[in-house]
C-alpha cells in the first residue's frame, strides 16, 4: 500500500491577503523567492508522493501556469549555479504527475477535500494545507509509513500555547505519546476557545487519509456557514479508533496570516548562506 498521492488545496479566497491576492493567488506569494505551493510540493515528494492533486478554483489560473513545465525557466535558474532548486522546479510534471481538480465555491477545507475524490481513486493521500510550512518532510514521511503500518488515517499534531488554539482543530488522545510522539486520536473539535479547549494539541495541517475519509466526508451535513469541515469527519473516525496522530516538535510556520507569513519569510531568508549575514545585520541594526 504505498502512498502515492498528495492532495493540496489550493482554492481559496485569500481574503486576509487583500490586496495582494486580487492579482497573486495566496499560494503563490513568495517565501522569500519561492512561491509556498512549491515548498509543500516538495515536502509531499520528499514523503513519497509521486502524483499531487491540486484543489483549486477557475479564479486562480496562475497556479496552473505556475506548474506548467518550462524547460526554459528551469535552465535559466541552472544558469545562475542553483542546481538544486533547477532539479526540484523540474521534476514538478515530469518525474511527478500534477492533476487539478476545481473547487467551484468557498464550502469549507472538508468539501475542498471531496472535490479531489475522482482524481485519488480508492488509495490512502496524504494532505497537506499550503497555509502550513514544515521545516522538511520528516513528519510526513513519519505519517505516511505509519498509515502504512497501522492502516489508519494519521494526523499531524502540535502542543501550542492556549492562546492559540482557537485558530486550529484541537484534539484529544489516549494516553501519553510513545517516544517517537505516536498516539490514538480520541475527539477532535474546530477551533474552540481556550477556556473550553479539550487540549493544546493541535492539527497543523498534515494529514495522511484512509480513503474511507472520503465516505466520512460525504455523509456529512454542512455547517450552519453552509461549510463542511475535515474536523466532522475526523471525528466520525476517531469514534471508531480509526484515527491515529503524531506529535511532533518540527519546525512549523503559519503563513495564513500577514504576520505569519512575513515571519515565514525572515525565518526561510534566515536559512540561506548566501542571505543570513546581511539579513541579520539588518534585523539587529532595526532593534538598536
Ligand atoms: C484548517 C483546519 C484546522 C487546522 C488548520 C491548520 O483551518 O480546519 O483544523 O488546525 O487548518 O492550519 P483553517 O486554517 O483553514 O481555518
């Protein structure tokens, strides 16, 4: 059972981008140079996805064109010596199969998750939201060989301070974590307040999803927002113990934010050689 397929969503609005994403689609905005969907595509392919499934809408044209082969872009970056970033750009098309699927309107992460049903077929995926960026693909990859172990869905987990559980899923497990963070997944709800969350273990938006999930999800009834949550039908398989999850402590940046993303972008610009130096200089000259 290996897993093969990643699906990202990618239809949003981009609201809390405004005015940028009147002409950029959010998941293009650069973290640094490189736009967020290419970071989270090589993360799925560096966990062993070998087909991605983009979610978008017919609004967000530029993300199609953005993994359109370009032999011609991928030797321009050759030209000036970034041969490792040459090679990730390349394989987008050619060594990984890129598909779309349309998400018509704005009816929640759950419903984004069905429109992508036809092009995975009957195989567990792994999800990954492109809001959410990982240090690297350790996590997933640690997902993914679990889902293949215990043949279960398996979730991405993170200890936040409480303030900022309102923002995510929050969930409940049994006992404590075994020493590489596996645990089972016992209730899950969306975006509490603090006061009444179950935990401070979030969902950071890296899934791998049995294929079940995509029955869970059709049997729900929308929101009263007319949305349909992931989290419903999360649920519905944590009920059954069908759900497991990894706590895990890598490195993680949400860009769903302005501040969350300017921070992405100092944090990524901060890891490269050639910038870190003069970068630093200036943040530090900035706080005298
Ligand atoms: C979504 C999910 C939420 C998860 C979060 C991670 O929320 O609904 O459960 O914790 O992504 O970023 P959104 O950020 O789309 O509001």
């Amino acid at each position: 059972m290996a897993i093969r397929t990643a699906v990202i969503p990618a239809a949003g609005m981009g609201t809390r981008f405004l005015p940028a994403t009147k002409a950029v689609p959010k998941e293009l905005m650069p973290i640094f140079d490189t736009p967020a969907i290419q970071l989270v595509m090589d993360e799925a392919i560096g966990a062993g996805a070998t087909r991605i499934v983009i979610v978008t809408s017919p609004n967000k044209p530029a993300i199609e064109q953005y993994v359109k082969p370009s032999p011609e872009v991928v030797k321009r970056v050759r030209d000036t010596g970034r041969n490792e970033l040459a090679d990730r750009l390349e394989r987008i098309g050619k060594d990984v199969e890129v598909v779309f699927a349309m998400q018509n309107e704005p009816r929640g992460l759950g419903h984004a998750v069905s429109c992508a049903r036809d092009q995975v077929g009957k195989e567990p995926f792994t999800l990954l939201l492109p809001d959410e960026l990982m240090g690297g693909p350790a996590l997933l990859q640690q997902m993914v060989e679990m889902c293949e172990r215990e043949k279960k869905s398996v979730v991405g987990l993170k200890q936040v301070p409480m303030s900022e559980v309102s923002s995510y899923g929050v969930v409940t497990t049994t006992a404590t974590p075994t020493s590489n963070g596996e645990v089972t997944v016992t209730g899950v709800v969306e975006k509490p307040q603090p006061d009444e969350s179950p935990s401070d273990l979030i969902l950071i938006g890296r899934y791998v999803l049995m294929p079940e999930m995509f029955d869970l999800l059709a049997g729900l009834a929308p929101a009263a927002s007319g949305e349909i949550q992931l989290t419903d039908a999360l649920l519905l398989g944590a009920n059954e113990r069908n759900v497991l999850g990894v706590v895990s402590d890598i490195a993680r940046f949400d860009t769903g934010t302005p501040l969350g993303w300017l921070k992405a972008v100092i944090e990524f610009a901060r890891q490269r050689e050639d910038v870190a130096p003069a970068l630093d200089a200036w943040l530090l000259s900035l706080l005298k």
